[in-house]
C-alpha cells in the first residue's frame, strides 16, 4: 500500500498528464463538468424558489425608489399610449418588458410586483455567485464552503439588499450575468446568449462584451446566426425607440446620464479614480485579500499548465467591466457604485474561491511537511475555524448596518403608505390638480406622479411658483425637508406620517384647493 505522500504525488501527476481543452473562453476540465440537462430542470426550481421567497418578504415594509417607480409610471403610460420619459432617470427596456403588462393588473398592485420580480433578482444573484464559485473550485466541501463565503459576500456588499429590497435593477443584472457564465460553461451558448441579450437590455455597458461574445459565436455557433442577426436589431429598438416617442429624443437616456447627481465620482478631479477607491468600498476587506489570491493562483495556473481558464476569463471579465465603467465616469457619465454590480458579483464569486485556495494551500503545506493526509486535513480544518473567527468582527459589523438598512427601507415605504392617505384626505387627485402646479421633492416626483395620474415631467422641485401644492418630506429618515417653497403664500394644510401637505389660498370663491386652517402656521414649515 502506498503512503500517504505517494499518493498524492501520483494523483497529482495524473492530473498534470491529464488533457485538457486550452483556451479561456473553454475553461478547464472542472469548470465544464456538469449536466446540462438536469442544470436547467434545476434552474427552474431555484427561479421559483426565488420568486417564492420574494414573495414572502413582500409582507415586510414595500416600496419601489425612484428609477423603479418611474418604470412602472411608463409602464402604465405605454398601456394608455401616452408615454413621457422627459423628467424621468434613464429609460431601461427589461423592467419595461415586466411594468406593462403589471400594469394591466392595477394601479396599487403594479408596483408591488416590481419589485417581487427585483427582490428575486438579487437572491437569484446570491445563488448564482454560490453555484459559480463551487463550480470553478470543482465541487465537495472545499465548492461549499466558496459558494457559501461568494454568496455572503454578494449579499453584505455595500447597498446590495438595499437596492433589491427597493426595486433597483442591478442586483437582477448580477443574477443574469453569472447565470449566462454558467450556461456557456455547461455547453448552452444559446442560452448564455439568451441571458446576455437580458442583461444589455438592463445596462448599456453589457454592449461591447455581448458583441465580444457574439463575434466569437459567430464562428463558433453557426446555427446562432440569425437568431444574432435579430438581437442585434432587437436591443437597439427596444433602447432608442420608446425613448423617441416618449421623449422625442431617441438619445435621451445617454444625455440623462450625462446629468450625474451631486457627489457622483463624476465631479471629482480625476472621476475614473475617485470611482475605484470608492469601489473598494463595496466588499469587505477578506473579500478583497480572497479576489487577489484566487485571481494570481488562477493566472499561475493558466500561465503554466494552462488550467483554470474559466476562473481567468471571470476575473478578466469583472476587471474589463471595472475598467470601462471607469472610462465612462472620467467621460462624464454618472459613476454610481452600483453600476460597477457586474465587478462586485466577481470579485465576490474569486472572494469565496480565495478563501478555499487558502485552505488548501494549508492542506497541502501539512501533507507534504507529515506525509499524512489526515493531518493535512486536521490542519485545513483548524485554519477554517480561525478564519472564521478572524473574520467575525466585520460579520458583526455587517450585521449592526442591518439596522441602517431597515430604517431606510421602512422610511421609504411608508413615504408611499402616507401619500396615498394624505392625498384622499386632501379630497383626491382631482382637487390637487386643481390647484394649479404640482411640487415635490426630487427623489420623490415619479412617487407623486404615479398617484396622481400625471406625467413625471408634471411634477417640479427646483421651484414653487404659487398658485400650486407643494408635498412636502424628508428625503433621508433623520434629514432635513426639503422642497420649501419659493413663494411665502403657500400655508400647512395638512400632514399624515412623513409629508407636509401645502398649498397656497383659494383664489376663487368655489375653493378649489384645500385651505389651511385657521390654527395652520403662518409660514411653511421648516
């Protein structure tokens, strides 16, 4: 019976004899082990196990923010073919293929059930980054324990469940681009380009990898061709052609994100840079430290045994994906963190292996210093309970900004909550459009144009101009209101929760706006 130390010798060299398909884009023998077949039967059972529970965690506090609810709003608007993007964030096709026909099932419902399908993006997405990063470790304890530390580290990335929990895109963008990663490693690039065309239709930034991709199908996949041929006329149309006619400019969405918000990375001396040190951010640091050593083992890998092509061809992906989001912010475009989701669900997914390569090498240092495989495990075991214990203050951490978290999403939700109550109790949307123009702060225009019924364009911040109503609210939980009015005619009429509700004296005799009453401040709130 040979020892322990000769076996592993001998598993090694028949590892290093073995063949293996070279190239990147093919990655090795462990990265494409699979079964396609019982892949997609199971994909369809995680899809609606999200979807499942989504669907639960729409009993705690609900509500889209503002780049959804404005989704939704033009959702409702192309139902009643009167479609106005102009006042709006950029246009996006995806969600518009989900808020139509939402839309058809009511007013109150349709923005419940955007937000259902984004919640389960972002848990898809933590799946995705579990299943991705146990594949390319090659399965079995050392493939849990990657895919349990990528998906953590997706799910505490700065702003993550933030942003599904309230409807925003990039967490489904995550899901889609991982997924589509993993079926090209099953073999299926039918549905990596399926799942590709989704994502471009979420982020323009998708375009010049998916047309990579395309190139290399082109020759690769034959049979794609036309199919190609037609997303390639599809994404275009569905990008610029709802723009034209909501707008009338089919290149708004670009101009619109040429417009970036106070305190983008966009207004700093040097934007690409002030972008990636604010990356750096997003992920905890052992997140970061594992993304190095899987990154360099993957690139020794490859460089000398050509092995660990899939894991080069990801890191190199989330790098190009860095690098471009960089070029466009230093552009002028708007340089918000989310953006760079398609970097973080790698650098998450790399995180996760980094830790498992870490405890190999530990596993591997005893077995050669022993000659006994049990130690090397033993040792591998005990490295694991210390990193974990190492690691567990910013686990901590993490777990106290839950706290940050909750309060945000509950104050959002019951910004939509209360403006529904304060509008009846005002006497209607009737009796406000009335009034003359319509004001509100300027995260919260498409919120109020949804339950108005008017264009988001109908609603301004930047003035008040009497004669009008002014919605009044606090942008943050603890912050200051905003909106005050620019004319000292507009009095309190009525508050509910979180809004101030102002107009200015009726001007005629019939009153159509509410008055204030007589016990009401002489001057707006501060």
């Amino acid at each position: 019976m040979r020892a322990p130390a000769a076996q592993l010798r001998s598993l090694r060299q028949r590892e290093l004899t073995a063949p293996t398909r070279p190239g990147v884009l093919e990655g090795d023998a462990a990265a494409r082990a699979g079964e396609p077949g019982r892949s997609r039967i199971s994909m369809l059972w995680i899809v609606l196990g999200c979807l499942a529970v989504s669907a639960i965690t729409l009993v705690y506090p609900t509500t889209p923010t503002y780049d959804p609810w404005a989704w939704v709003l033009w959702g409702r608007e192309i139902v009643q073919l009167d479609l106005v993007t102009t006042g709006g964030p950029s246009w996006k096709p995806l969600p518009i293929l989900f808020t139509v026909p939402f839309s058809l099932l009511g007013d109150d419902l349709a923005p419940y059930l955007w937000v259902w399908v984004a919640r389960a993006g972002g848990i898809l997405g933590c799946v995705m980054a579990y299943r991705v990063a146990r594949r390319l470790i090659g399965g079995g304890w050392y493939g849990t324990i990657a895919g349990v530390a990528a998906a953590a580290a997706l799910f505490s990335s700065n702003k993550y469940v933030r942003d599904a929990a309230l409807g925003n895109s990039e967490p489904l963008l995550a899901a889609l681009a991982l997924w589509a990663f993993e079926r090209h490693l099953d073999g299926r690039r039918d549905h990596a380009l399926y799942l590709g065309v989704a994502c471009a239709l979420l982020r323009p930034e998708v375009w010049p990898f998916l047309g990579l991709y395309g190139l290399w199908l082109w020759f690769a996949e034959p049979r794609l061709r036309l199919r190609m041929v037609g997303f390639a006329a599809l994404i275009p149309a569905l990008w610029f052609l709802p723009e034209w006619w909501g707008s009338g400019d089919p290149f708004r969405a670009g101009e619109r994100a040429n417009a970036p918000n106070p305190g983008s990375a966009a207004y700093a001396a040097s934007p690409a840079v002030e972008l990636v040190k604010r990356h750096f951010g997003v992920t905890i640091a052992p997140v970061e430290a594992g993304t190095l050593v899987a990154g360099a083992y993957a690139a020794v890998m490859w460089l000398t045994r050509r092995r660990e092509g899939a894991t080069v061809a990801l890191g190199l992906g989330g790098l190009a994906w860095l690098a471009l989001v960089a070029a466009m912010t230093e552009a002028g475009f708007a340089g918000n963190q989310r953006y760079l989701i398609v970097t973080t669900a790698v650098m998450c997914v790399l995180g996760g292996m980094g830790a498992v390569r870490l405890l190999q090498g530990v596993e591997w240092a005893a077995v050669r210093l022993t000659g006994n495989v049990r130690t090397g495990t033993v040792a591998a075991a005990a490295a694991f309970v210390l990193g974990v214990a190492v690691a567990s203050p910013v686990a901590v951490a993490k777990f106290d900004n839950t706290r940050r978290v909750d309060g945000g999403l509950t104050h959002e939700a019951y910004l939509w909550h209360d403006l529904k109550s304060l509008i009846d109790a005002a006497g209607g949307k009737e009796r406000l459009l009335a009034c003359g123009g319509i004001f509100s702060g300027p995260f919260q225009t498409q919120m109020v144009a949804y339950e108005l019924g008017i264009h988001g364009i109908q609603v301004g911040w930047k003035e008040t101009p009497a004669p009008g109503v002014v919605f009044r609210t606090r942008t943050v939980p603890d912050g200051p209101l905003v909106t005050k009015p620019t004319d000292d005619r507009f009095r309190l009429v009525d508050q509910d929760g979180k809004w101030r509700l102002l107009t200015t004296p009726p001007t005629d005799d019939r009153g159509a706006c509410p008055a204030a009453s007589p016990e009401a401040p002489t001057a707006p709130l501060s």
